[in-house]
C-alpha cells in the first residue's frame, strides 16, 4: 500500500478530524523513529501531551503534536506538528502561529511542520510527506 492509498483509507475511515488528526500523527510519529532519513536524528519521539507530562511542562495544546528529543543533544528536543489536510490546500499563517510561538522556548530548538498537502504518488517512496523544517536562530 503506497501513501497516498493509506492517507485516503484515513480520511474514509475517521469517524471526526480528531480521529483523523490522530491516525496521521502516529504514522508521523511511526515515520520518524523508523525511516532511515529520520531516526538518526531523533532518540525518541512522544505525543505531545505526553512529552509535556514528562519535562513537567504546560500541557495546554498550542499546535505542537508531537516532541521529538534530539540524538546528538539530548537535552534538546523537536516541535513536531502534524497537518492532515486535503491534497492541494495551501496552509496559512493562522493555520501554523500558534506552534511557531510555541516552539520558540526552550526545550525547543527545532521545529519540523509535515503535511499533507503536497503528496506526490511519484516521490513517496522517497519523500513521504512533504516536510518543512526551521532551526532556531542560535542553535546549532
């Protein structure tokens, strides 16, 4: 089963958005500790709400969905935010503020945004999804 097939299988099968905000979070999640483009950088990867309940940090969702702790600065971790839109649907700054604001405090240093909206059945077994990822100005 490619990506794209998956994806839709999700969107058919949901019973909500939350539903379906769900399943695409655990395939992220699932994505990052296990592609060979991704988990060399990351030591482990929690929901959000459970990664704020272990750094004893305000649990309040702000558009992070998942913390990924980085390999090779273990004290530092990765804003992860998941978008389940439709193919085509260009995200807007209202849809991303929340998380950029967010993620810009420590332990934060990283920021990685993954999408649906750009799925190429061509370039998924490479790509995946298409991901966007900002560093944060005075981190290595």
């Amino acid at each position: 089963m490619n990506l794209r097939t998956l994806l839709e299988k999700y969107r058919l099968n949901s019973a909500s958005e939350r539903e379906k905000g769900t399943y695409f979070e655990r395939l992220v999640e699932v994505w990052l500790e296990n592609a060979p483009t991704q988990k060399s950088q990351f030591s482990r990867v929690l929901t959000f709400a459970d990664g704020t309940k272990e750094n004893r940090a305000d649990q309040r969702d702000t558009g992070s969905d998942l913390v990924a702790q980085l390999a090779d600065s273990p004290e530092d971790r990765c804003a992860v935010q998941c978008k389940f839109y439709r193919e085509g649907y260009r995200i807007q700054n209202a849809d991303i503020d929340s998380f950029f604001t967010a993620s810009g405090k420590r332990p934060f240093v990283r920021r990685l945004i993954i999408d649906t909206t750009s799925v190429n059945e061509a370039n998924t077994q490479t790509k995946h999804c298409e991901t966007r990822s900002s560093k944060r100005r005075g981190s290595a």
